[in-house]
C-alpha cells in the first residue's frame, strides 16, 4: 500500500538526513532479505529448438497432410466468401447494391486515369478494376476493401516500364547535383509500344503475385511490422508529390521529357518551368474547369447533398456521394467529341480504348530477372497499405482478418490478372471509406461493381476515346489531397519525439529526390538506424522516493522526490548488450562520482562542494533497479559483472532487484558470486528496507562503541583526578 502525503504510520521507519528531510517506509516486507531465500526456482532448460522441431513437425502435419476430417474446413479458409454468404441477410443486399454501384462508378475514372500513369491504355485500368475486385471478393477476408488500380502502385509500375522502354542518355543539366551520371529520358508523347509496355506490366504484376504468395505460404506477413506508420506516412506522402508532379504535363498540355532515375523531379519541373510558354490554353482551360469541379463539389455541395438526403428512409445510414469523377468524364468526353478538341486546338486526348478482353498472354519469362527487385517492394508496399486498412476497418466493425490468407488474396489477384493484361493493384483508401461509408456490408458490394464494369468493358469502353487526358489528371491531382495532406503528420511527429520526425523526414525526401524505389530503401534504414540507435544510447534514470511512500520514481524530474541518504538507485532502461554494455557501465559509474580511467572516487573541487557532492561521498549502497533490463547476452554479462566488481573495489554495497530469471542465470553462469558481491531481492523496496536496517544497526553499534570509549576516558580522567588528589 503506498502510502499518502500528510499520512503517517505507527510502524513506518523514519531516517533523517542532513537537509533533515524524512523518508518513511510504509510497507513492511517479508524478514528475508535473499531473492534466493524468499523464491525457490525450479531447474530450468534452454527447450527452444526442441519446441521448434515439434512447432514445424506439427505444422507439417496439420497443413501438409490434412486428414479428410479438415477438409471442409480448409475449403472455408482457402474461401472465405463461403463464410459471409452462409450468413447473409437479404435486408443487406440494398446496402450492397448501391455500394457496388458507387464503387464502380468510382472504379471507372481512377482506373483510366491510374493506368495512364502506369504507362498503359486506359483499358487496362479497367481490367484491374474488374479482375482484383472479382477475386479479392472469393479469397480475400476483409469484408470492406475495394481492390483496384492505386496511385502509388500505379506510379511505382510507370516508373518500371519507363525504364525498361526509354533509353539512357547523358545530361548536363544541374552538374553541380549529378556529375556523369545517366539520366533516361525521352519525348513525352514519345510512341512506346503498348503491347511491350503491356508485357512489362503484367510480368511485373505475375512476379509480385508469385512474391505475395510466397510470403503467405512462409507465413511472413510480419515483415510488414519493420514498416512503421510514420515511414509509410512519409513514404506516401512523397510519393504522392511524384504522382502530381507526373501530372503537371498533362493540366498544363506540355510536351515534355520524361526523366527516370535519382533527381528525376528536379529535371522534371526545370522542363516544366522552361516550356511554360508553350501552355495548351484550352487544355489549362479544361483542367481548371475539371479542378474547380471537383474541389466545389467535394468540400462543399457533396457534405450539404449527404446532409439533405438523410432525410429519406433509404438514405438514412447510407451515404451516396455525387459521382463527381464520372460526371466529369462524361462532360469532358462530350465536349471532346463536338468540338473535336484534339482536332483544332491539339488537346490531347485517351485515343484508343477498345473494348472486350485481351486474350490471356503469360508472363515474359527473359522479364522476371530484371524485375525481381522491383516486384519485391511493390509487394511489400502493397501488402502494408492493404493490412494496415484491413485492420483499421476489421477492428471498426468487430471482426477478424486473416494476414496470411490475406496475402494469398493479393498475390491469387495480380497472378490471375496479369494473364489478362492487368498490372499491379491493391487497396484504395478513398474507394474503401466510400465503400463503407455507401453502407457496403460484404463483398458482395464489389461482385454487384464487377458486373457494371462488365458491362462497360463489353459494351461502353470504346464510347470515352475522347476524353481529354487533361480530366483524368485533374481527377488524379484532386484525388492526391489526403495524400498531401499527410505534411501535416511531420508536426505532429515532431512534437511527441524528434527521431521520428527525422524518420519522416527522410523516407520523404529519399523518395521525392531519388525515387520510390531509394526511398523505400532509405526510409527502412534510417527506421533501423533510430531504433539501434535508442538501443545504443538509452535513458539511465536515478531514481528516488516519493515522500512517506514506497514509491520510486525519477529524482530530477518531481520535485517532491528526493534521493535516500546513503543509496543511489539507478536504472537502465534497455537491454545490455555487446553495443551498449560500455554505456550502461560508464552510465552507472559516472552517476555515483567514479572516474573512468583510475576506478576510484572523483575528487571534487573544493569550490563544488555542494549538497550533490556531499551525497556522492556520503554514498555506501548501490541499488541497481533491472526491471528494464529484458536481456542481457554474453558480451554484455562481462562489462555488467566488470561494473559490479569496480563498484565493490571502492567499496560499495551492490544491489540487484527485480531481475529476470533468465537474465539472472546468464549472470550465475557468468560466476556472479565468484567475481563480485551483490545481493539479489526481489524489488527496490526490499532492498531499500535491507539497507536502512544495516545502516541503522550501523548507526547503533557506533553509538554504543562511543558511548563504551567515552566512558573508558571518563573512567581514565577520574582515575587520574583522584590520584592527583591524593597525591
């Protein structure tokens, strides 16, 4: 029980200070003053790799050779849609139908508008759309996700079949930043072979498929947890900066270079910047019209709109947002064709879009070396962005997501796609929240989407070959807005710790500067650098006690605790291991006065002798608190143990409290009780309570050994008295 301030207690021990300052001590521990005599551990066994064998054995048995019994429940796991739909209730299916409905009409301008950043016919964003939405809705386990092409994905793929289509050539631009290096380049309009860019994107999709799927039969979906939400908000963010600087050339109507490879975006608005003069009006004129469109409708008319509707029954919990995009296709297409825009006034436009399917083609096989590094990341990114919305909108609605068979989902939709000419794809953040948002129950909103894709696909397709490309970027730049947005996260960051602000920082910068790719690579070794780095130098803490409590806490930081006379506690919040272990001994020596180099007591200057200084000399007992420390190896055991000896040589009474089992046989196996002394309890309070009672005995046998002496000199003086007196 701690005890209160104001309080006091007849069995609490007082011990007074030179500031005069009481500490008393409200529980009263057991009399034993031994870890070892007050807990008797069991013999314990290093079992790890026995209990490895038998995990892997029994995993081989349960999941390679199922019995017949299991066999339906496997059907279930590799299907979970057979799941949902037994539970189906047809008062969902209004819900579900006008989500699909929303979704797809969602489907069509993102999907044209994302492939044309890949690089592609607008066609194939559509065949995206349908396939990863089909198949996703059969094996995947999130009930809310809407699969499709994505911005970040989209870009990562454009930047591949840029490089594999455009030659390398030599600048001279901006020498003082790149200095013989290639930069590939070439006409923005420059004729690239659809089919070969066609057969560098779905080769690329089949890879990071076959990665996925991978990564779901080693059950290594964890690999996503070395990617933290402030990397992932710095990496998006930057390559969100990529996406609408990739889109510039198209509002403005510019012709331009394009640029692969490190300081890409720089070389890209010193073109833009340079061919200013050259502005398409009408294409600026049409951007600004799809723009203003847009950002009306979004940030004003559709919240009114959603607020009136909820007024009718139907509406009530489902929210319907104005098809902006598709209203803008439509208007643009339109105009496009009657005014013949791409005709008089050059604007460019979709051209050919076709209709139907591609007849299933496999993937290039001389392809897949090249494109091994390249659909490594893009599968790690996508599976990162997928889970981390998965969770979010499972844990909203109470249920479960399955990681594994999650990934399984991925990679089954980019292997079956990319024989159908699709690239890579993954979950969308806006078209998820409008998919939940639309009332959407199950994934039965996205089968209800693939079918009005199919039928404009079939049908309707070829209807939009005059879209100008100026409204699929316009869409694109407004759609980028939360992306951007995420600036806003680098203050925030900020302001809770600074490592993680560089942390941010960093993945931003590398991606907008170098590339998606570097950025990725970057942003994962600075995240490593900082956590080793807060392993390498961890906070030490010197603690104190809370007044007439048994409390412990941090002396310099409240100013109502205070240090115990005679005791330093001091704790070391990290694991000690080979690269800290010097820290936590210089730490630790350094806390009490001892200086490094001669292991002796610092002499203070006479000018410093202060109420600190006076403690350091007044300092007999050292109480290591270890509730931190949760490892400790065999490099840090040495300087550990080689810290407790020197303490003991400037004679020092050394305490260990609350320490692990296991980091406790590491220490005994090290011969502990050989090299030094130390006494282990079971927490700083005992070991506070063993201490006070030595000191106090202490203080007693030295009251009564000069009370015994001055009583010999009382006796010698009368003695001599007398006989002085008698002679």
């Amino acid at each position: 029980m701690l005890g209160l301030p104001g309080e006091q207690n007849e069995n609490s021990d007082t011990i007074t200070s030179n500031n005069s300052h009481n500490i008393n001590i409200d529980d009263q521990f057991t009399a034993e003053k031994s870890f070892d005599h007050v807990f008797f551990p069991t013999t314990y066994e290093d079992r790890t790799s026995s209990v490895l064998f038998r995990q892997i054995c029994s995993y081989v048995q349960n999941k390679c050779l199922p019995s017949k019994k299991c066999g339906i429940s496997y059907i279930k796991l590799l299907f979970p849609f057979l799941s949902w739909l037994k539970a189906y209730e047809l008062a969902w299916l209004p819900n579900d139908i006008v989500c699909g409905i929303t979704v797809a009409i969602m489907l069509i301008p993102q999907g044209m508008g994302y492939a044309l950043l890949a690089r592609l016919p607008a066609i194939t964003g559509l065949y995206v759309s349908f396939f990863s939405s089909l198949i996703y809705a059969l094996f995947g386990t999130s009930r809310h996700l809407s699969m499709g092409a994505i911005a970040v994905i989209s870009l990562m793929t454009g930047n591949v079949v840029n490089r594999l289509t455009v030659k390398e050539t030599f600048t001279t631009m901006i020498p003082s930043l790149l200095n013989k290096s290639a930069i590939e380049s070439a006409s923005n309009d420059a004729t690239i072979d659809p089919s070969y860019a066609i057969t560098i994107a779905t080769t690329l999709a089949f890879m990071v498929g076959i990665v996925q799927l991978l990564l779901s039969i080693f059950h290594l979906g964890f690999v996503t947890s070395f990617l933290s939400d402030t990397f992932v908000s710095g990496y998006t963010c930057g390559t969100a900066i990529l996406v609408f600087t990739s889109q510039v050339p198209d509002i403005f109507g510019l012709s331009l270079k394009r640029y692969v490879g490190p300081f890409n975006v720089i070389y890209t608005y010193i073109e833009i910047f340079s061919n200013l003069k050259n502005t398409n009006l009408v294409t600026l004129l049409v951007s600004a019209c799809s723009i203003i469109a847009l950002v009306l409708v979004k940030e004003y008319l559709d919240p009114f709109y959603k607020k009136k509707i909820k007024k009718f029954k139907l509406f009530k919990n489902v929210q319907v947002p104005i098809p902006m995009e598709l209203i803008i296709i439509i208007i643009g297409t339109l105009v496009s064709y009657l005014l013949d825009l791409n005709g008089n006034y050059k604007v460019k436009i979709v051209n050919t879009i076709g209709r139907g399917f591609r007849k299933p083609q496999g993937p290039s096989v001389t392809l897949m070396p090249t494109l091994m590094k390249d659909a490594v990341i893009i599968a790690i990114v996508a599976f990162a962005i997928c889970m981390s919305l998965a969770k979010t909108y499972a844990k909203k609605f109470k249920y479960t997501v399955n990681s594994n068979q999650e990934l399984t989902a991925y990679g089954a939709c980019n292997i079956i796609g990319s024989f159908f000419a699709s690239f890579a794809s993954a979950a969308s953040l806006s078209r998820t929240s409008v998919y939940v948002n639309a009332g959407g129950r199950t994934q039965m909103a996205s089968l209800v989407a693939c079918s009005f894709l199919l039928i404009i696909i079939l049908r309707i397709g070829s209807l939009f070959e005059s879209l100008p490309k100026a409204c699929l970027a316009s869409i694109i730049v407004v759609a980028l807005k939360g992306l951007l947005l995420q600036m806003k996260d680098f203050y925030t960051i900020g302001r809770v710790t600074k490592l993680e602000a560089v942390v941010w920082l960093m993945t931003f910068l590398s991606t907008v500067i170098l590339d998606v790719d570097y950025g990725l690579f970057v942003g994962i070794i600075v995240s490593l650098f900082v956590v080793i780095l807060r392993q390498f130098r961890p906070r030490t803490t010197i603690l104190g006690q809370y007044d007439r409590s048994s409390a412990k806490k941090k002396a310099r930081r409240f100013s109502n605790v205070f240090e115990i006379p005679h005791i330093k506690i001091f704790r070391f919040e990290s694991p000690i291991i080979y690269f800290n272990a010097d820290f936590f001994r210089e730490s630790l020596l350094d806390s009490i006065g001892i200086d490094l180099k001669t292991g002796q007591q610092r002499k203070n200057n006479p000018q410093e002798a202060n109420d600190m200084c006076r403690s350091f000399r007044s300092i007999t007992h050292i109480i290591i608190d270890c509730s931190s420390i949760n490892q400790i190896d065999y490099s840090g055991g040495k300087i550990f143990l080689q810290a407790l000896k020197e303490l003991n040589d400037c004679q020092y009474k050394v305490y260990l409290c609350q320490l692990k089992y296991y980091n406790y046989d590491v220490l005994q196996k090290l011969q502990m009780d050989e090299e030094c002394s130390v006494t282990v309890t079971a927490t700083v309070h005992d070991a506070v309570h063993d201490i006070q009672d030595d000191l106090r005995e202490n203080h007693n046998n030295k009251q009564i050994q000069n009370y015994n002496k001055s009583n010999v000199a009382v006796h010698i003086l009368s003695f001599w008295f007398l006989t002085l007196t008698f002679i």
